[in-house]
C-alpha cells in the first residue's frame, strides 16, 4: 500500500470515528434534553397541583354558577 492510499484510509478512518463520535454525542444531548423536560413537566405538575383544590360533588349538592362572562346566541347576536 502506497503513502497516498494509507493517508485516504487514515483520513477515512478519523472521519467514521469523528462522525460516530458526534453521533454519539447528538443522543446524549437528546436524551439529557428528554430528562430535562420530564423533569419540567413533573414539577409543573407539582406547582400547579400544590394550588389547585379538587372538590368532589355529589348528586344533590347544591352549587353557585358565576355566569358573568357567559353568552347566549341571542346576546351573541
């Protein structure tokens, strides 16, 4: 094998390894960025749930309706 047809297999050779590498590295950053996100989406979830009160009602209870902001087609119109 001659220098020129090693120096083409070397440069070949860097280029898979450093494509692999970045490969590599592109599905850590995406699979970090996925955690992260997780994460986010749990500790929304947690914020939003520390203020929200859930109220259960019955059939039979009776309830108040605020209908200030509510239309009707004919008020539409």
């Amino acid at each position: 094998m001659s220098i020129a047809e090693q120096r083409v297999v070397g440069f070949i050779l860097a280029w898979k390894f450093s494509f692999l590498t970045l490969t590599y590295k592109r599905q850590e950053a995406l699979e970090q960025a996925k955690a992260a996100f997780t994460l986010t989406v749990e500790r929304i979830k947690w914020y939003y749930n520390k203020k929200v009160q859930s109220i259960l009602f019955k059939v039979g209870n009776k309830v108040l309706l605020n209908l200030k902001d509510y239309q009707t087609m004919e008020r539409a119109l």
